[in-house]
C-alpha cells in the first residue's frame, strides 16, 4: 500500500484550498483505516474556512461525513474485515477529517452501510442526524432530554405534544422532523418555502407555513396549546427571535449555531446549542 494520498488542504488561516499531498495514517487499537469514497459539504467546514475559527493547526484538512471502504483493521476490532463497506463521522484533525483520500474512525462509531444504500446515500447522514438526534434527545446543557424512541415505551411518548422546527429543507430540519414523529410528537409544524411542503409531509411534518409568513400568528392559527420546544435548523439572528416569540414560558430553543440572544430574552427557561462534532 502507499505511504502518500492526495488530500484537499488549507495552508494556513483564510488560505484558499489546493489538492496536495499528505501521509496517509495507519489504524490504532480500536480504530479502522477508510478508503473514502463519498464525503459531503456541510456548513461548519466552510465556516471554519472563511472565519478561520475551531482549526488552528495547519495545514489543515477539513470534512466530517464519510462513507468508503475499510482499508486496514486496528488492533482489537473484531466487528469489521477489509472491505466492509461502511460510513462514519469524522473530527477536524489531519488523520480524522474526510477530505482526504484515506482517513481514520473510530470502530465503536462507524457503521456499515446497508446494501440497498449508495455511498452517496449515507455520505450526508453523520452530521446532520447526529445534530437532529442530539437536539432533541441529548442531555442538558447540549441537548433537549426528550426521552429517545430507542426502546417501545418511549416510541410515541410525546403524543398531543407540539414542536416546531426552524427551516425544515434543511438537511437537519428533516431529520428533526422524521425523529419528532417517531416519538409522536403533534403537530409538527415547520418552516419553509411553500415548494417544499408535499415533502416535508412525506417526513411526518403535519403543517407547513411559509418561511416569509408572520410565524408565531401562524403558529397561533394551529394550535392553541403551549409550544415547549423549537428546533431552529437555521439558527440566524432572525430565526432565534422567531423562536423566541413562539415559544411558551419554560419552553427550550434548540439551535445549530451559537445563540445570538440572552437567556433573559423573551420567556424561554432554556437554549441549547448543539455541536454534533465528536
């Protein structure tokens, strides 16, 4: 096998991408060595490279979703062989990121694709399900603390209980939407363009309201019981006031980026800022 692969690096702080050349890592106890072959584009990564935050060693090389082939088995992995086809989340450190040729997981967190699915079709799952599932289900700070529909009891439990999610087209919008309504969470009511509404109610959203419409009377229009949960896929300055305004006292704001209000605006008991990265 090759010592060198080609990876796509940022030189320095604010440095324009170039593809060059960097080693290629060996798998640890624990750990498995991937052949990549799909990753995805999420917002952190060209966050992280326009605003020059949370990377400070360079070169650098960005990308946390990957789907692709195991390459080489760690010492102790006894779950997977060479050539598993299997996906995982990354970290934003030189042999964990994803856009590269080859890089490292952890087995504990990788999983193997099923064979009616496409590199492509799970190359967007980490990330955005992990921010989904997080938000709602994560203990506090960082998470709401729903109960997970992990086990039959709590598949349902939130019946007669509205949530609202944020920007419901996005790619953690829907994955909010699909949770919420395995855990029966009603109605679920979400934002967005009018285009995307057939869809979204394919997901399980039970109404969807234009994202350019006055949200909270809208919201009003749907139902008259106390909104205790928002889910701001978007996560703007605007879209957290939006939140704000919906939400009834001791109700908790869930965003994807920091928050931009204090816990003293509006009547909210709780913000959760979830970061999905390991």
């Amino acid at each position: 096998m090759a010592t060198q692969q080609k990876a796509l690096l940022v030189p320095a702080k604010f440095a324009d991408f170039v593809v060059g050349s960097k080693s290629i890592p060996k798998s640890g106890p624990g750990e498995l060595l991937v052949k990549i072959r799909s990753t995805s584009l999420n917002p952190i990564d060209w966050k992280i490279h326009k605003r020059g935050f949370f990377v400070e060693e360079f070169p650098a090389v960005l990308g946390s979703d990957l789907a692709g082939d195991v390459e080489e088995v760690g010492e102790g992995v006894t779950t997977f062989v060479k050539g598993d086809r299997v996906f995982a989340q990354g970290q934003y450190k030189p042999d964990w990121a994803t856009f590269q040729q080859y890089t490292k997981t952890n087995a504990a967190t990788t999983s193997k694709i099923p064979s009616n699915f496409s590199y492509d079709d799970v190359a967007t799952l980490p990330v955005s399900l992990s921010a989904a599932y997080a938000g709602l289900y994560g203990s506090k700070p960082r998470g709401a603390a729903f109960d997970a529909p992990v086990s039959s009891s709590a598949v349902g439990k939130y019946a007669n209980t509205p949530l609202v999610v944020l920007g419901g087209p996005s790619s953690v919008g829907r994955y909010v939407i699909q949770l919420a309504k395995y855990s029966g969470f009603y109605p679920i009511i979400t934002t967005s363009s009018l285009k995307h509404a057939d869809e979204l109610k394919s997901l399980g959203a039970t109404h969807v309201i234009d994202r350019n419409a006055s949200v909270v009377a809208e919201v009003r229009k749907l139902t008259d019981q106390p909104i205790l949960i928002v889910f701001d896929a978007v996560s703007s300055a605007d879209t957290q006031q939006v939140g704000i305004e919906v939400l009834a006292a001791g109700g908790k704001l869930v965003t994807v980026q920091p928050t931009t209000i204090s816990k003293n605006d509006g009547s909210m008991s709780s913000l959760v800022h979830v970061a999905s990265n390991p």
